[in-house]
C-alpha cells in the first residue's frame, strides 16, 4: 500500500482588498497621492522578485519614465537573485527587451515607448482590463468559497486533526 501525498494551491497571501477609506491616516503617501489621480492614469513598475537591475539600467529606466510624461509608481528594491520566468503569460504588460538580449542594456528611448504604449494606445486599454479582470478574480479566489480559500481551509484542517 503506497502513501499519496496530499497537496494544497494555496495563496496569494498577499492583501488583496483595498481599503475604501481614503480620509485614514493609516494609508501610505504613494496611496494617498494616488487618490488624487485620475483613473487609469498612473502607471505602476515592478520588476517582481526574479530581475535584477545595474545602475546603469535603473538610470536608463528612470529617464525613460521621466520622459514618457506620465505618471507612475515604480517599485524599487534589490531583486532576488534566481531564475527568471520567460513569457508574458498572464498578458499584463508589455515586453521591453527579449529575455535572449538580456545582458544588453534598454536604453531610455526604449523604455519611453514601451511607457507610452502601455499608457497610451488601444493594447495598452486591453491590458490594463485584462489587470483588473485578473485582480477580480484573484479576489474571488481568496473570499468565502472561493478556490484558494477552500485550499486553504482544507490545508488547516488536515493540519489540525
């Protein structure tokens, strides 16, 4: 008689739902200047956890942004190092440069015109939808009855009996 071991798809742990309350002292700066923005007009850049930047990239990115004339929120930390995923799976941004050209740097003007695409232009409007269809489904997952919290429960449960 062989054991099976049981597994779980369990997550995003991560905060899902944002508050409505935009007059609390609690919120962050960058959430409290981003109430003042128009809807879908604010960019937000992240790398993720598997990319990391030279200083010379961060410079060239941050020129771009500057000069795209928009305006955004861009996550800046020091990435994991590690494997990087390839492809654009989930169809929520736009690529910059093939990963195959990894080492080469992208250059501001790059950067500017990926900026403008996503901002503005008809594939920039479908992505920004496909984000919030996303982000709706990932929140329909997490609530009551959703799939990762019954994951979840089921997790606990197994754990506690």
């Amino acid at each position: 008689m062989s054991k099976t071991k049981k597994q779980w798809a369990i997550g995003p742990f991560n905060p899902v739902a944002i508050s409505d309350d935009k007059k609390s002292n609690q919120r962050h700066k960058s959430l409290k200047w981003l109430d003042k923005q128009a809807p879908n007009s604010v960019i937000f850049v992240s790398f993720g956890t598997t990319t990391s930047l030279s200083d010379e990239q961060i410079k060239a990115l941050a020129i771009a942004l500057e000069k795209s004339e928009q305006k955004f929120i861009w996550v800046l930390r020091d990435a994991d190092k590690g494997d990087v995923f390839e492809g654009e799976v989930l169809k929520v941004g736009v690529v910059v440069k093939d990963w195959a050209r990894q080492g080469e740097l992208v250059t501001s003007l790059t950067v500017e015109e990926a900026v403008k695409r996503l901002m503005a232009s008809k594939e920039g409007d479908d992505i920004r939808k496909r984000a919030a269809e996303l982000g709706v489904a990932v929140r329909q997952s997490v609530a009551e009855g959703g799939v990762s919290r019954m994951e979840l429960d089921s997790f606990i449960a197994h754990i506690t009996r």
